[in-house]
C-alpha cells in the first residue's frame, strides 16, 4: 500500500464533502429538486470514497466493503443520473433517461458471462429478473414524459427511492465470500469479486443508466446554451420515430456547432454554462471509463478516475455564471465561518 492509494480517495472524499455542501445550500435557498437529488448523489461519492480511504489506511472489514459497494458501485451515479433528469424535465429528456434504465437492464447477461467466466454465477432467473425489472422502469418513464414532460423526473426518483431501499437490503444481508472483502492483489483497489452474482448483475441499471444520464445531459445542456447552427429542423410527431430523430438532430447541429461555438470563445460571448456543462460532461465520462476498465483487470486507475471524476464536476460547478452571480459559494463559505466563530 502506497501513499498514493490512501491520499487520492481522500482528496475525492473531501472534494464531494466540500461540493455537497454547495450544491446542497443551493437547494436550501432555492428549493429545486435536482440540487436536492444531486446533493444526495455527491454524499453518496464522498461516502464511497471515504471507505476507501478508511480501507486503504486502515483496512478492510466486511461492513467498510459493504458501505463501498453499495454507494460506490450501485448509487453514485444513479442518483447524479436522475438529478440530470430532474434538471432537464421541461425538455423531454426523460424519453432517453427511460431508454438508458432499459439499456442499463441489458447489460445484465454480460455481467453473468463475466460471473461465468470467474465460476460464480447467479441463476439466470435473477438476469432475467432485472432485465424485467428495468424494461418496466424504463418504460413507465418514457410513459411518464409522453404524458406529461415534468412527470418524468418524480417517477423516475420514485422508481430509483424504492429500489435503493431494495439493493440496501441486499446489501447488507449478502453473504460475502471469506474473508468478507476483495482487493486487486497488485493495486489493492477493491472490485466486486466478494458480492454475490445476484447483487452484481444490478450495477447495470443503476450505474450505466445514471452515467449515461449525467454525460449526455450535460452535453444536451452543452447544445442548449451555444450558438448553433441547425442543419436539422423541424420535428417528427411519429412516436419513437420523432424521439430517435430529435436525438440525430442534437447530435448532428452539435457537431456542426462546434466552429461557431469555438469562435463564441475566442471573442468571449461564449454563454459560460456551455464550458460548465462540457466539464460535468468529462467528470460523468471519466471516472465510468476507469470503473469499466476494472471490470477487465485494469485497477490502478480507478481511484485517479473517481478524484479527476469529481473535481471536473466541481470546475463545472464554479464555471457556471449561475453560481457566481447567486454568491451560493460564498454564502456556504461565509455559512462555514460563522460558524467555527
């Protein structure tokens, strides 16, 4: 054990506190649901990294690596996902959100070849179940935003409140292979190889599904706030089709956007939310790169990812005009001090 695996996790977990807490009095001055949804998410990350600095500098016992993988492998990114959601309720994203839970459940049977492979599997009941499961969820969002577009987000939270209960329970009732915890024989960073099948397979759909939802939200609130030029137009009514169209849309007017935007830049009338949106984009794609590559063996990144992870996020939550012009960091800071006086 080197100096590096204990201090990274402890920068990310410091980092999260600090952020929490500003995201956090946001919410308390402002009431919006996804500062709230975000908040949680953010101590969620401080928790998770904090187990790992607890474990790294002090050891590893069963109920430290059931607090990490519960938080850091299954909520995280689930709850910064719907805060997203929850942010961009008024434009529809809940269509895609619903699309990455039903996404997020089929990345179940790769989990179990993976179970396989080790020679732990679960019963693929259990895949099939979650596969279920997530269709159903994904679906009753979708239903949700064609409904009525804000509906989505407080189904969506309602749906990922319900199944933390559950994967909490499972959580802290599953047998752990001896000695109650895995580490990487090398880095010592620790993966998911003492969980259960059962518990495994279920990082799909809360991990990929909330990633998926926290980088392409932020690039979609990218394409909102930069000059754009639309190749584009128009709309299609046709259910599915007029989804699928509208994202083809995003993503080509984006690209074609770039040299106006870069332009915007360099003359400063680039609206700031664009870089703050871009560097919450990178701290969602970051740290899920590093956490897929552990699933192949590659663990020394996995720490460096999770403190690049937050800090981008945190560059993104200063850069934004919002933030300063509010004064929401100054007066926690200000908040902080009275306090210690």
């Amino acid at each position: 054990m080197t100096v590096i695996d204990v201090l990274l996790p402890l920068l990310t977990c410091l980092a999260s506190i600090v952020l929490a807490a500003l995201v956090l009095e946001q919410w308390r001055q402002r009431r919006r649901p996804f500062q709230a949804i975000w908040g949680a998410g953010l101590v969620w990350y401080a928790i998770s990294s904090g187990t790992q600095f607890a474990g790294a500098a002090f050891g590893w016992s069963p109920a430290l690596y059931r607090v990490w993988y519960l938080f850091g492998a299954i909520l995280v990114a689930a709850y910064l996902g719907v805060g997203t959601v929850s942010l961009l309720s008024r434009t529809g994203f809940g269509h895609f959100a619903g699309v990455s839970i039903v996404l997020g459940g089929l990345f179940a049977p790769l989990s179990q070849l993976a179970l396989v492979k080790e020679g732990h599997p679960t019963a693929w009941l259990n895949v099939a179940l979650v596969i279920g499961i997530s269709t159903a969820a994904g679906v009753a969002v979708i239903a949700a935003t064609a409904w009525r577009r804000e509906a989505a987000a407080p189904v969506a939270m309602a749906i990922l409140a319900g199944a933390s209960l559950v994967v909490a329970g499972l959580a802290v009732t599953a047998n752990l292979a001896p000695p109650g915890y895995a580490l990487d024989p090398v880095t010592h960073v620790p993966v998911g190889r003492a969980v259960p099948g059962y518990l495994r397979i279920l990082t799909g759909p809360f991990n990929i599904a909330g990633a998926l939802c926290l980088v392409f939200g932020a690039v979609f609130s990218t394409y909102v706030y930069m000059p754009k030029r639309r190749v584009l137009r128009g709309t299609v009514r046709t259910p599915v089709v007029g989804q699928l169209y509208r994202a083809l849309a995003v993503v080509v007017n984006l690209v074609t956007s770039i040299p106006l935007a870069a332009r915007a830049l360099a003359e400063g009338r680039l609206n700031s939310r664009v870089p703050a949106t871009v560097l919450i984009a990178l701290g969602g794609f970051v740290p899920g790169i590093t956490s897929g590559l552990e699933r192949f063996g590659v663990t020394w990144s996995f720490a460096l990812g999770e403190l690049l992870g937050v800090l981008l996020i945190f560059a993104g939550f200063v850069v934004s005009e919002e933030v300063f012009r509010r004064g929401a960091w100054l007066a926690a800071l200000s908040a902080r001090r009275g306090t210690v006086s």
